[in-house]
C-alpha cells in the first residue's frame, strides 16, 4: 500500500512541476498583450487560454495548444486592409477560433490523427471586397474548430 502511495505522490509532484513548467513557458512566448494589439501569440502548455481581441488592424496571430486548449474570438476585431494570417497548431490539445461571418476565411488544412472543423461561409460566396483572413491550421492527435459567431 505504501508503495502505491509513494508512486500516487511522485506522479502528482511531477504533473505540477510539468504543467507549472507550461505555465511558464505559455507566458514567455506570449510575452505581455492586450486586447487591441495587432499581432498576437498564444500558447497553452497543460493550460487553458482564452483571447477576446479589439485590434483595429489585425495582421498576424499565432496559437500552439500542447495538451491545452485556446479559445479565440475575433469578432470584435478589424483586420489589417492587406489581409491578416493566423497560424493555428493543436497537439494533443484544442484550438477554437471565432470569426465574423462576413470576412473571407481561407483554411490551409494539415490534419494527422486530429481533426480540423471549418463552420465558415465559403469564401466565393462572400462578396469580394470582404476581409480576408487565411489560417495555417495544423492538427496533431488535436482539434481544431473555425466558426462564425455563436
């Protein structure tokens, strides 16, 4: 019984040291940000994240959930005139990206044993002077879920 014990606690001892090991390095990759920033960077080491952006000029924007989960939503942003580029990576972890429903979404899908959901109007069907917002979505034993608003 005792050896139970003592491996219950080593396993416990070790799965914090790991997730606050994530925490960390989550919070120096993303570095300090604010809702209106114009780029951003998430990650989500054994964590949760969660991103509600204002940006008046959207452009880039970069998410790796790791045994995580990101919730993004950008329907109070603006993207940049040029078009904005969002790369999205989910590993053994979720990624959900909300996006207005009158911008045009291009998704370049890259799915391995993960699965990537698109729940976006198709982008010839939105008219042509529509923001253009194109995702990298990339889905390792993950998933990663793109919609309009809710």
């Amino acid at each position: 019984m005792r050896k139970i014990v003592k491996t219950a606690l080593k396993f416990l001892v070790i799965s914090a040291m790991f997730k606050m090991a994530g925490m960390a390095a989550s919070r120096a990759f993303e570095g300090e940000r604010t809702a209106s920033d114009d780029d951003f960077k998430l990650m989500a080491l054994m964590d949760g994240r969660e991103l509600t952006s204002e940006s008046t000029s959207l452009r880039t924007g970069t998410a790796v959930a790791a045994m995580g989960g990101i919730d993004i939503d950008l329907r109070g942003a603006t993207l940049d005139p040029g078009g904005a580029h969002i790369a999205l990576k989910a590993y053994m972890g979720g990624i959900r990206l909300v996006v207005p429903e009158q911008w045009k979404v291009y998704v370049d899908e890259d799915s391995r044993a993960g699965g990537i959901e698109v729940s976006t109007p198709q982008a010839d069907t939105t008219p042509d002077d529509a923001p253009r917002l194109t995702v990298e979505a990339i889905a390792r034993f993950g998933g990663i879920l793109i919609e309009t608003e809710e």
